[in-house]
C-alpha cells in the first residue's frame, strides 16, 4: 500500500479522506504537479515548483509551503514508498468552505501528495495520434486540476486507439490532451511558444534545453496545422511519458511512417540526462 502526504500527515492512501466541501472536489479549485523520480531523486524539483508557483500566483492561492518544505515532504514521500523510480502527484486546493463561488473569507489550503509507479518508457515503438479542436479555456499555462477538457479529449483519443489528441486552436497547433507537442522538418525540431494556450512543460524545456546544447537545432515557433501535416516527424512529451514519437495521425503516415532520426538523438539525450540523475552527477 502506497503512503500519502495530507495536510502534514503521512498515511496510506486508502486512509487519506478530504471533506465534500472541498473546493478540489466542488469547482475543481486548485492546481497540481506531476514529477517522475528517478532512483529516488526528484526529477528537475525547482523547476516544478516554479510552475508550481505560478500557478498558484495565477489563480490566487498562496503557497502554503516553503521550497524547502516542500522538498522535504516530497522527499519523504518518496521514501516512505521505497526509493526508486516513481511518478509523484501533488495538489493544493482553496480548502474546505462553505459553497460559494467567489473565494472563502479564511483560506485552510488541501496539500496532498501521493506516489504512483513509474514505468520506464522503452525505445517506442510509435503512437498513433488525432487532430481534435481545442476547446479548453485561456488559461492552459496553469496546471489546473479542472482538466474536464483534457479528459474529453484524450478519451476521443483512446476511443479512437490512439494515444493522443493533438490540439488546433484557429488554425495553429496548441498541444496534447495532457502532453507538449514537437514537430521536426528538414532536421529542425519546433514547438509551439509559451502562452497561455499551453502548459509549458518541464520534460520539453529540457529538451529544447539539451537539443541546443549538443548543437541540435530546437525552437519555439508557432506550427500550423499544414506543418503538423507535413512533418517528418512529431513528438508528444510529459513527465509520464518522457518522449513519444507519432508514427500515424489521423490516419496517415507522418514522414515515412517510421521513428524518425532526430527523435533517436533527442531520446538519447534525455536517457543521459536521467543517468546522470541517477549517478547523482546533476540536482
Ligand atoms: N501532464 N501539457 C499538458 C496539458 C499536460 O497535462 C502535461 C503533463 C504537459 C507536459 O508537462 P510535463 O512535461 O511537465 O509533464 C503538457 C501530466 C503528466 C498529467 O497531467 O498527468
């Protein structure tokens, strides 16, 4: 049974309650982080809580804890689950009040932690992805856990034995249901710029990050949907799902219909950075 973190209390997950009157469970008013950990060590942990941050600030809430608090809950956390590698979900919510819509007089936060098994992504395979519209709102930067769109969407995905909506928003690619998207032309790989039509995630900052260190040319862009259709390759990344390539979408073959060159050195990439992680070699 996997321990939890609630409110100052570590327990099992089956003991962790929280009271209906929760604003999590009633508005879905409150935000949330997804980070892998790799032989116990937390995946790129100050840049999570940066967005983290910002989230917060974004629909304000403050932060109910230090950095240096929370690395310490979350470390033991992960303890507490044995080490290793595991997928680390965290929530802060506006806490139990009376319903109204408009924010409580006295805020008591909701802090939950919990630890999932993390499957170490294989060599993919490649994924089939669709083009769906974008129907979610204007504050796609904040990791809200009002994910009502994003599950709309993925399970259209799934319904259609796919692994993943790749998102349209007039005419220009935005993202996936619950991943970032990149696009590679001609060797050079583009995502789309921050804004507040995506998340803007920490397994893709790492990968614009690392591919421009090894000389890889790796931008921001705005990509149209014609782009998307004529890429030589795409790719779907997230802390769960490190990076996927889209061998088919909508349908058709993207590129050749095979994983594609710059995914392989992309991936290679991010495997290194996740050795040296584990080699304790890099924070
Ligand atoms: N989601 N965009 C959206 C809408 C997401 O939900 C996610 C991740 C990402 C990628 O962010 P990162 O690289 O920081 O994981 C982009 C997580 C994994 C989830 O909701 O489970």
């Amino acid at each position: 049974m996997s321990i939890a973190y609630l409110n100052g209390t570590f327990l099992p997950l089956e003991e962790a309650h929280v009271p209906v009157l929760d604003r999590g469970f009633i508005f879905g008013d409150g935000v949330y982080e997804v980070i892998p950990v790799y032989s116990g060590r937390l995946f790129r942990l100050d840049a999570h809580l940066r967005r983290l941050n910002n989230s917060l600030d974004s629909i304000r809430l403050s932060n109910p804890m230090s950095n240096a608090q929370w690395a310490a809950a979350l470390e033991q956390v992960v303890a507490e689950n044995g080490g290793g590698d595991q997928s680390i979900y965290l929530q802060v919510t506006r806490g139990v009040a009376k319903r109204k819509h408009n924010f409580p007089d006295e805020t008591h936060h909701t802090v939950f932690i919990m630890s999932d098994p993390l499957v170490d992504m294989p060599p993919s395979e490649g994924v089939k992805a669709i083009t769906l519209d974008d129907i979610r709102w204007q504050l796609c930067h904040v990791k809200s856990i009002a994910l009502l769109g994003g599950v709309l969407l993925r399970q259209q995905a799934v319904e259609q034995g796919a692994a993943e909506s790749i998102l349209l928003r007039e005419g220009y690619v935005t993202e996936g249901a619950a991943s970032n998207v990149f696009v590679i032309k001609d060797g050079a790989a583009f995502t789309p710029p921050e804004g507040p039509f995506i998340l803007t995630g920490i397994t893709r900052d790492l990968i614009i990050e690392s591919m421009q260190a090894a000389n890889l040319t790796c931008k921001e862009a705005q990509i149209t949907e014609a782009e998307l259709r004529n890429a030589d390759e795409i790719w779907l990344t997230s802390s769960t799902r490190e990076i996927l390539p889209v061998v088919e979408l909508d349908g058709k073959p993207v590129g050749n219909g095979q994983i594609g060159t710059v995914w392989q050195q992309a991936w290679d990439l991010y495997q290194d950075y996740k050795k040296s992680l584990r080699a304790h070699e890099i924070k």
